[in-house]
C-alpha cells in the first residue's frame, strides 16, 4: 500500500510572517524600531499588508534589509515577497476601479527626494546663469536706447537757438553735437543749442557703458528774419526809424582749452544757456547790445562783427554781463 506524505505550505503572508517572528522572539515594535530605524508606522503598514502608505520602493527595499540583517534572514526573500505582494495589491486595485465599486483614491506617484532636490537646485542655477549671459551679451552687442523728444526732424525755430530734450537708456553718456550734456538717474536730458541762420543739423549721441553708441540726426531750420520782423512789427513809426539806423552786431564766440558754461543775451532776450565745446564756435546777432556771461572770463575768445576782441576777461572764474555794440565797445551792462 502506497502512502503518501502531506507536505505543509507557507501561505503567510509577509505581514503575517514578520508578525509572527515579532511574536515568536516577543519583540514590540518599538523595540524592532529603534535597532532598525524603521519608524514604528512603517512596520504597522508592513505587518498590517497597507502598502499604499509606505514610502517609495526603494526606501521600502531600505527597510527590508534592515530588519533582515536585525532578524537574521535572507533580504532577498523578503524583498522579492513584498514587490509579489505589492503587484497583486495593484491589480487588485485596477480590477475594483474598474468595476466602480468603490472612489479611486488620489495618491500622488510623484516622490520628492534628496536626489531630486539636487538636481533641481543645479538646473535652477543653469538656467538662471544662461539667462543672466544672455541678457549681458545683448546689452554689449546692442546700441543703447536713444529718443530726441524735441525739436522734431524738419522743424523750423525761430530764433538763433532751440531747447533740446529727450531720454535715454538709464546709465548711459549723452552728447550733443559732441559736446557733453547732463543727464538724471531717469535717463533724462535738457540743453539748450546755439542755431546759425539757416538749416541746422543737430547730432544727438548716446554712449553705453559697453562704448556702443546710437546716434540721432534732428534737421532744423532756423529763421532770424521772423524774429526781426517781429519786433519791428511790436514797435512804432519812431522806433522803426530809431532801428533802421543802427548798425547789427555778430558775436562769434568759442572757448579753448577746457569746455565752458555760456549764457549769452541778445536785446535783453535770453537766446543760449549751455556748455560750449573747446573750439566750437557759436554766433549770435542782435540789433543793439549782446550780453555774455561765462564761467571762465579767460578762456572765452570773442569776435565782434568779424573783428578778433581776443578774451572775454583776465579773470579766470566767472564773468557776469559783459555788455558789446556793433563797434566792438565792451561795457557794463547797468
């Protein structure tokens, strides 16, 4: 007679079996926690079979070998059981979501580690140099922002100077026609320009700290006529009489070595105010008198009417209202 021998099969689970070995070796949780590490919760989810609340995978493999090495057991096994249980919880949970027996649970697959934190960290610093590059190139290769409020191209002004204003870019060097303007922390700049009779061309340069330049040509055409033809037309018979028999004057003015704050007057209207360039000369006419006040009365060369009158004053500071006719005849303005 054949007998046969029945052979036990461990079907614990690995809860059940971790479980039993706790109780076998009467452990507490606490106690496994503190040799291991494993937080008490994350064994209660091990022994208790809840695997959607333990942490990833890999800490999960973590703990495993851990509490092998402190049982004394193969890591290997407990990991392979664990990743076979785990898969069966899964499609366990795809079958009942599914069927619509019960709400999907909103458990998030995206796990933040150390290693993430890093790499993002280094990414972030990346993208911000290249952007920080980027805009500095941009900034070297191009031209500096530059607008010329007034006057506009192609005006006409009647007068023998016109005010110049406009913005720039926020740091940078403003020249008009070569000659160096101030400008506000908003990039802001007013001056006042000498005309000559005629079409003027007024250059307008903004210099970035990089040295690149951007440049902007305003035409404007001055009319002296209308301002003649305006004050004889304010005037009576007598002045009329009275002005054709006096002679004009033309003051041709300039400075050298260094440039020059100039206010110059002409009939008693004020027609430039402004910082003259070494050897750029300016000139203005009037009917009677021109005024001149200069910051540096010795470096301020004067002609009058074509005559050369040689320095405007031996005084090297600032000179106030020194008062020409047309014979070239400097007086003191009263």
């Amino acid at each position: 007679m054949v007998r046969f021998t029945t052979k036990k099969i461990d079907s614990l689970t690995l809860g059940e079996r971790m479980k039993k070995l706790r109780d076998e070796r009467r452990l507490s949780l606490s106690e496994i926690s503190k040799s291991t590490k494993i937080q008490t919760k994350y064994l209660e989810y091990l022994e208790d079979g809840v695997y959607m609340k333990l942490p990833a995978d890999v800490y999960v493999k973590g703990f495993l070998r851990s509490y092998a090495i402190f049982m004394g057991l193969n890591e290997l096994a407990l990991i392979k059981q664990f990743e076979r249980e785990k898969g069966i919880h899964k499609n366990i949970k795809k079958v009942v979501e599914n069927d619509g027996t019960s709400l999907p649970l909103g458990f998030s697959s995206l796990v933040i580690t150390p290693k993430m934190i890093i790499v993002s960290a280094i990414l972030l610093v990346v993208v911000s140099s290249f952007i920080y590059l980027y805009i500095e190139v941009n900034n070297f290769v191009s031209k500096p922002r530059l607008n010329v409020i007034k006057p506009a191209d192609g005006s006409t002004v009647i007068g023998s100077s016109t005010h110049v204003t406009g913005v720039a870019e926020k740091g940078a060097l403003i020249f008009i026609n070569e000659q160096p303007v101030l400008v506000n922390e908003k990039g802001e700049f007013s001056e006042d320009v000498g005309l000559k009779p005629g079409l003027n061309v007024i250059n307008v340069k903004a210099r970035s700290k990089f040295n690149k330049e951007d440049v902007k040509s305003v035409s404007v055409n001055a009319d002296f006529q209308s301002v003649v033809n305006e004050q004889v037309n304010s005037e009576e018979v007598n002045q009329i009489d009275q002005a054709a028999s006096i002679n004009p004057i033309s003051l041709e003015i300039y400075v050298s070595p260094n440039p020059t704050w100039m206010s110059i007057e002409a009939d008693g209207n004020l027609v430039y105010s402004g910082v003259l360039l070494p050897e750029s000369v300016q000139t203005f006419n009037a009917n009677e008198k021109i005024s001149v006040t200069s910051g540096k009365g010795n470096e301020t060369f004067v002609k009058i009417n074509g005559k050369d009158l040689g320095i405007l004053s031996s005084d090297n500071g600032v000179v106030r209202d020194i008062v020409y006719d047309a014979n070239g005849k400097i007086e003191e303005k009263k």
